[in-house]
C-alpha cells in the first residue's frame, strides 16, 4: 500500500535505462508519487559515465532501445549500425524528454544508504546532500556493471602522469597527443578503447593478463531503406527480441557443429566473421555448451588473429587463449587485431611477466619498465553485486545486504532478497542480465515490478519479500542453468565473480535465457506471487515455506536452452 506519511511511494535509485522506465511506470502508469535519485548530472547510467575513447553498444542499434512505445521506436532514428556512446547518450535524452522524466530525477545525489523500518513498513534513505528520504518501495536500478575495480597494484598513489578508469571518463574527454599510454585490460572495454587511443597517442602499451576472443563487428552507416524497413516491422523486431534466450535481434541457428561437413562449416565460419558482430556465436546451436564444437569456432578466431597479427610475437600473445570462445563475455571491435600491426603499439604479456608495481614514472614488470604519461584502467567492475552492496542497504531486524550476501548472492527471481521487504533488484543477480542485451531485460523487470506494485496496492499489502525457501530453490535452479553451458567453466570469468579479491565464487547471471525466465516470472505473477511472504495493513503475514507450487519453466531441461551471450 502507498502511504501517505511517506515522502514518496517509491524511490528508483540510478536514472539509467531501467530507472528512467521504472520512473515512467509508477508515476505515469501507476500514479504513484515516484522520485529517481541520480549520481550523474544527466540521465544515461552507464552511457553517462563510460566515455572513454571508442565506447559503442555491441549490440546493433535497433535493438539496443525501449521497445514499450512505438512512439519512441517511430520517432528515433539511429545513423549506425551500432551506436557509439555520445548517439546512446542522446538517445536516452530525448527519452528523458519525450516521457518528462527530468522533473521527477534528483540529480548530483548518491544514495549512501538505506534502512528498512520493520514496524512502519517504510524504507529511510541516506542521501549525500544529508537528507533523508522515506519510502515504501525502493527500487535499485544501479546498473550491472557501475562499481568500477581499480586494482590494487603497487604504488599507483606515486605515479605523476594521469590515470582514469574507463567508466569514470571525463566529460571532456582526454588528450592524448603526444603521450605515452599504458591500457591495463583487454576485455569488451579494452578492446574498443585501444584502436582509438592509439589513433592520438604517441605511443600505446597494451598489458595483456588473459588473451580474449574477439569478433570484428563490421559497423557501418544505417541508411534510410533500413530505417523504413524497421519502422514497417516493428511488431517482428518485438517479436523475435523477447523470444531469443539473450534478448538479441538475431535467432540461433538450428544445426550443430557436426551436422556439416567441415568445408561447410569452414564456410559458415567465413561468412559470420565478414557479416561480423555478436551472431557469429548464433552459427551453431551447441557451440555454448559442447567443448568440442567449441572449440572448433575457438580455432577458427585464433587463426584469424595468427594471419592478421603480423608481429609473430605479439600474435602468440594474442592468439595465446585459455577458454572457450564465448564462455567469458565474447567482444567485438573494429580493427582491434590489426592496431598490433602499428610500430606504435606494443603489447605485454602479464601471464609470462605480471606486474609488480606502478611507479612514478610507468610501469614495471618482473622483465621490464615501461615509462608512461597516462595509464588507463579498462580493468572492468565488481560486477552485478557490486553497485547493490555500494549502497549500504539494511534492512528487517538490521540485517545488512553485505551480511545477507556474505557467501554469494541470494535472491528471489533476481528481483528481491528475503529480509529486505518492499526493495527490489533490477537485473539483480539470479537473473539473465548481463547473459542479454541489457534493455529487453530490463523492460520485462521494469514491468514484472509495476505489475506486483500494483498488486500490492489492490490487496492491501504493506509489505512483500523472497521467501528463504524460494531464493533457495532459486539459487539451485540458476547453478543447473549455468551448469548447462560452458559458462562457468572459465575460472577467471566476472560472471563468477573471480576478477575481484575475496569475492565469493558464485555464478551470479541466470543463463536459462530470457523466454523461459519470462515464463516462470509471469507464472508467479498470475499463481498471486508464491515463493514471496507478504504483510497485509492489518500486520496479516503470509508466506510460502514448504518450497514452490509447480512454476513453468523450472521444469524444462535446462539443455533445450542453447547458450548465453
Ligand atoms: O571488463 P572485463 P570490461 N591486472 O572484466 C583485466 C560490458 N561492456 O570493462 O581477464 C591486469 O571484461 C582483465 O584480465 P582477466 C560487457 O558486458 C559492454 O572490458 O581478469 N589485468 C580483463 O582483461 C563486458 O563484459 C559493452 O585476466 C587486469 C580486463 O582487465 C563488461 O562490460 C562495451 C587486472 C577487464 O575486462 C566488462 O567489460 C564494453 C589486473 N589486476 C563493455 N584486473 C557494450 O557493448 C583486471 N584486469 C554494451
């Protein structure tokens, strides 16, 4: 139930494209008293802050947007194929506008904390302007991958050039004329950062740890025949991106590795590495979950590095790879391979000479020192917990997030955390988040969530939260879906959380793909939310504690979902 005591109904923390769509579906839709609490000074979440060099979408274009209004759909138009960072971050703008969001977005205002009071059924949340706000609902629409991990190397606080994570990039952008650069990471990031650093630097050192797969994606300019196709077909773009298990416009292929004969599949091969772009992983249905088709897509990329890399040194080092393609986050670039062949450009393999410290003037390896101006960290983020566990949230019986999640997330759905009533989790863990293109995601919690807030209000329930035995059996379900691939079998992977110190190894994404996770949310809906205890105004308590009724979707074997992004 809303309440009138409170200073809002629900408080939406982040302003990105879940929390700009959560605004528009509890103020507009809902009438709710909805407020959005924003670090940035704009909208755009991780669009706002990421603009380092070379910051585009992998996804293409015309489906990396908000499909809940045709209006939105007909009246934007994207001019390539996929969107570099400044066109996403208009975007999200002239959605801001459109929708009138900006009047109901407190911007310049991080959230320090949040406390649950059990006996008004309130949440009070800690601002860093000093204020204090109270709510019934409070929504984290953090973000995936917004607490950025800057390693802990050695001596970075001596260093007398400049330094920048690339998710903390300055709105001006950075000079590098003249420089000398040092890039620390090759993953999605370093990998779209790097060919543009180098177009400008004097000089670029890339610090390799783990080599990565990489698929050239083939950008080009939209023109106006595709935007007319698109716009007369957007009920088959809807269509086909909330049926595809990772939310992409593209449908796997209906044939495995050893259906064809080798010259066949050395055909497919070529012609998905010149179309270019995440589909190349879609050629084959086994290739996220059979290690010997795998690894024939795995050879078919390292070679293609071997003939493109002409330095034999540096294409052992990049062609060096010691996990299946598409297991950790498989990138796409523009001619990241070929920014080797620069005399410009050199390359450091950290496996063979890690890094001992940073110094005053570079870095230095166990082999050598390198004397940098600048050193950029595209080190990647504590991811999908990370930016949650940041906001110091406590809730039932002071209970903290960071307590509750001391030996790995637990969750409901991926949407609540059982001692924590009326928060909800955006492309919260347990869920196909970054397994998807991101906004076909967050649509479906954005509107998974107003549909239970509007329950709520209809049966007079003061307060909602995942049952124990619900996130357990959850818990159960998102490890066989994650056991059903290659996905976890990549030690250093984020998805389980290895590239952070001290983090529990836990597979933290749900890769049962987004049709059958769809289902299963929906059928809790339509079954009056089992697997959640409620409160009624009348301090009535229900809950559901010997385990799940019968749900849709839990039950399909989990091999009939091929694989994840
Ligand atoms: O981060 P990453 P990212 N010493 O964690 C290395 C999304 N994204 O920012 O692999 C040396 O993938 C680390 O090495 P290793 C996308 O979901 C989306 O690139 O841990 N190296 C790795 O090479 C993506 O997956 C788009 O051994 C260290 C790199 O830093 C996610 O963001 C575009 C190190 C980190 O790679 C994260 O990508 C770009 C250390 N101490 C990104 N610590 C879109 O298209 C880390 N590394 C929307």
């Amino acid at each position: 139930m809303a309440r009138r005591d409170a200073d809002f109904d629900a408080l939406i923390v982040g302003a990105g494209f879940a929390g700009m769509y959560q605004l528009h579906a509890l103020r507009d839709r809902l009438g709710l008293r909805a407020q959005v609490i924003e670090a940035g000074s704009g909208v755009g979440g991780t669009w706002y802050w990421n603009r380092y060099p070379g910051a585009r979408c992998d996804t293409e274009s015309h489906a990396y947007c908000y499909y809940f209004s045709d209006a939105l759909l007909e009246e934007w138009e994207w001019s390539e194929r996929y969107p570099a960072q400044p066109e996403i971050l208009r975007y999200l703008n002239f959605a801001a506008d459109r929708l009138d969001l900006r009047r109901d977005i407190r911007f310049d205002t991080r959230v320090t904390g949040a406390r649950y009071d059990t006996e008004a059924n309130l949440w009070h949340v800690e601002t860093d302007t000093g204020e204090t706000l109270s709510t019934t609902w409070l929504i984290a629409a953090v973000g995936c991958l917004s607490a950025a991990n800057i390693p802990d190397i050695p001596g970075l606080e001596r260093f007398e050039g400049a330094w920048y994570h690339t998710s903390d990039w300055p709105e001006g952008g950075v000079d590098f004329t003249g420089k000398r650069v040092g890039q620390i990471g090759t993953g999605s990031t370093g990998i779209q950062t790097a060919p543009a650093i180098a177009e400008t630097a004097a000089h670029l050192t890339v610090f390799q740890r783990t080599a990565n797969y990489s698929v050239p994606a083939r950008n080009r300019p939209l023109d106006e025949d595709f935007t007319q196709a698109f716009r007369e077909n957007i009920p088959h773009y809807r269509d086909l991106l909330r049926s595809t298990p990772n939310g992409h416009p593209f449908r796997l292929a209906d044939r495995k590795v050893a259906d064809v004969t080798e010259e066949e599949r050395r055909k497919i091969y070529e012609e998905a590495w010149a179309k270019g772009g995440l589909q190349f992983r879609a050629v084959f249905k086994d290739l996220g979950v059979d290690r010997e088709a795998n690894a024939t897509a795995s050879d078919f990329i390292k070679a293609k590095i071997r003939e493109t890399v002409t330095d034999p040194r540096k294409a052992n080092i990049l062609a060096n790879i010691d996990h299946p393609y598409g297991a950790k986050r498989p990138p796409i670039d523009t001619h990241y391979f070929e920014t080797f062949n620069r005399a410009d450009v050199d390359l450091v393999d950290l496996r063979a000479t890690p890094i001992v410290e940073i110094t005053a003037t570079g870095i230095r390896t166990t082999e050598a020192t390198y004397d940098l101006d600048v050193i950029v960290f595209a080190t990647g983020f504590d991811a999908i917990t990370g930016p949650l566990l940041k906001l110091n949230i406590t809730g039932a019986g002071g209970l903290t997030l960071a307590e509750a999640w001391q030996a790995g997330p637990r969750s409901f759905l991926g949407l609540q955390v059982p001692g924590f009533p009326n928060l909800f989790t955006i492309t919260g863990p347990g869920s196909p988040s970054v397994l998807t293109n991101m906004p076909v995601a967050i649509e479906q919690h954005v509107e998974w969530i107003a549909g239970c807030i509007a329950w709520m209000r209809e049966n007079a329930i003061a307060a909602m939260e995942a049952d124990e035995d619900a996130a357990e059996a959850w818990g159960r379900h998102v490890n066989d879906a994650a056991n059903a691939t290659l996905l976890p079998t990549v030690p250093h992977s984020w998805y389980l959380g290895a590239n952070i110190p001290g983090k529990p190894r836990v597979f933290i994404p749900y890769a049962g793909g987004l049709p059958r996770y769809r289902a299963i949310c929906e059928d809790v809906a339509a079954q009056g939310y089992p697997g959640f205890r409620t409160k009624d105004t009348a301090g009535k308590t229900r809950a559901t504690s010997n385990g799940l009724p019968p749900i849709r979707g839990f039950t399909a074997p989990l091999e009939a979902e091929p694989q994840a992004v």
